[in-house]
C-alpha cells in the first residue's frame, strides 16, 4: 500500500495533465466527434449483429429501386409522410436503426436518422459509415 | 566497465517499459490524429451511448501519449504504469464483451481499422504480462 500511493498520484496527475489537450481538441481538431450527432457504425461491424434492427434506405425512392440493401425500407426525406407507416410497421420500441445513404458524405442518412429519433422515437439509432457504397464494398 | 553499467540498469524489464512506452504513443497518435474515425471504432463496441463515446475518442488518445511518455520519465514511470495496466484491462474487457456478443468489428486499437478481435485480445493480455513484469522487476514494488 506504502509504494501504491505515489503511484496513484502520479497516475490522476497524468489523467489530469492528458484533460489538457483534450480539452484543446474537444474545441478546436477540425474531426473532432459531435456529441450532438448521430453515432456512425461500419458496414462490417453491423452485418455481424445477431439481434434483430432495421435498415432505412435514406436514398431517393428511385435509387432505392434500383439497388438497396435486402430487407432495407425506403424513408428519404422527399418522401417522408408515404413512407413513415411502413415504418411504424416494421419497427418496434428496442429495435436499433442503421440509416444509410449513397456514400461518404451525403448527409441525407443523418439527417433522416435525427428526425426518426425526434419524431418516432427512435433511441437506438445510428448512420452507416460510407453509406450504401461502404456496404457493397464489404459484401 | 561502462557496458556493465549499462547492462544493469537497462535489464528487459526497462526494456519492456520502452516497448510499452513507443506503443501506447504511437496507438494514441493515431487516435488523436482522427478522433471521429476513433469514436465510430468506438461506437461499433455498442457499450456506451454516443455522447459519452465522443467524449472518450477526445480523452483516451491523449491519455495513452501521456502514459506513454510518463513511461519513459522515474518520477512518473510507477503512475504512467498504473494507467497502462488499467487501460489493458478495460480494452480486454471491452473485446472480450464484443467477442461474446459475435461482433465482428475491428478493434480499433491503433486508430480506425486495426486487427480483428482475437488478435488484439491476445496482443492485449501479452502486454499486461509485460506491465506485471515490470511491476515485479520494480525494486521496491511498483515505484522504481
């Protein structure tokens, strides 16, 4: 315990010298992570998830139409109020949500997964890194 | 009788804490280079909700340099060991519940990407097999 204690200092003195650049990156990294944003998962890390969650097709209907995801319901934001009951439908309270898009930067999966938490409750929900293009590059 | 100086202080328990040192920078340089591309790696563990998993893709990086560094200086060497052995551990854990629950993620040890989940749980045990050498080589227990 004698020689335990010095090591506890130094170790909470070097925890609280590492808040110091923390703090610096929190305000200032140009790819610091949004806390208010949606969490983003790999294409690889979803595919292996055993329990049961939803896809949602944030692309136009007509790219969706053409190739999507099996399984994958179509929700863009064009087309929001058609296709928000198919929702309902297929979702359940508990049941994660993986939004995704055509590709890296799209934005449109973020911004359907936002309005699916705000509107429909949707707590477990997160936007498919690299989107549509991530996923058939991981088949 | 210079060289048998060197010997005897720079033994394979010093050596260790170098090795142990130049990883945990490097790991936590590449974190701290991207932080968003570490939170995603985070986020797919699926352990802790998103706010807390952005705070963590900030800290952590910094932490494991600063540990890293500490390594390398006695007067923090017993503290920055302390650190090193507690992150090993709660990465262990970590890929241990993604193991369990057939995740197939990357581990994200380095940054984004990184080995899978196997490799990185047994390069992690490895490494706290190293940190209880150096504690043990400690000449007064943990503070040398």
């Amino acid at each position: 315990m004698r020689v335990f204690i010095p090591a506890l200092r130094q170790a909470v003195f070097l925890m609280l010298l590492a808040a110091v650049p923390s703090i610096a990156a929190a305000l200032l990294h140009p790819s610091r992570p949004d806390p208010s944003r949606i969490p983003q998962v790999e294409a690889a890390a979803v595919k292996s998830w055993t329990k049961r969650f939803v896809w949602v097709d944030a692309r136009p209907p007509a790219e969706f139409q053409r190739d999507a995801i099996p399984g994958a319901l179509s929700l863009s934001e064009d087309d929001w109020d058609r296709s928000i009951d198919a929702f309902a439908d297929a979702w359940e309270p508990g049941v994660p949500v993986v939004v995704y898009c055509g590709g890296g930067d799209c934005g449109a999966s973020e911004s359907v997964a936002r309005r699916l938490k705000r509107e429909a409750g949707v707590a477990d929900i997160f936007v498919l890194r690299g989107g549509f293009d991530a996923w058939r590059h991981t088949r | 009788m210079a060289a048998y100086a060197l010997k005897s202080t720079f033994g394979p328990a010093s050596l260790l804490r170098v090795v142990l040192a130049g990883l945990f920078i490097y790991a936590g340089a590449g974190k701290a280079w991207d932080p968003a591309a570490f939170a995603s790696g985070i986020a797919n563990y699926r352990i802790t909700p998103w706010i807390i998993t952005a705070g963590i893709a900030i800290y952590l990086p910094w932490l494991e340099i600063l540990a890293g560094v500490g390594l390398l200086f006695p007067r923090f060497r017993s503290g920055a060991l302390l650190i090193v052995s507690a992150l090993l551990t709660v990465f262990c854990g970590a890929l241990l519940s993604a193991w369990m629950r057939g995740l197939d993620i990357h581990c994200g040890c380095f940054g984004a990407g990184g080995t899978g989940i196997a490799p990185a749980l047994i390069r992690n045990l490895v490494l706290l097999a190293a940190c209880a050498f150096v504690w043990s080589r400690s000449r007064s227990g943990p503070v040398s």
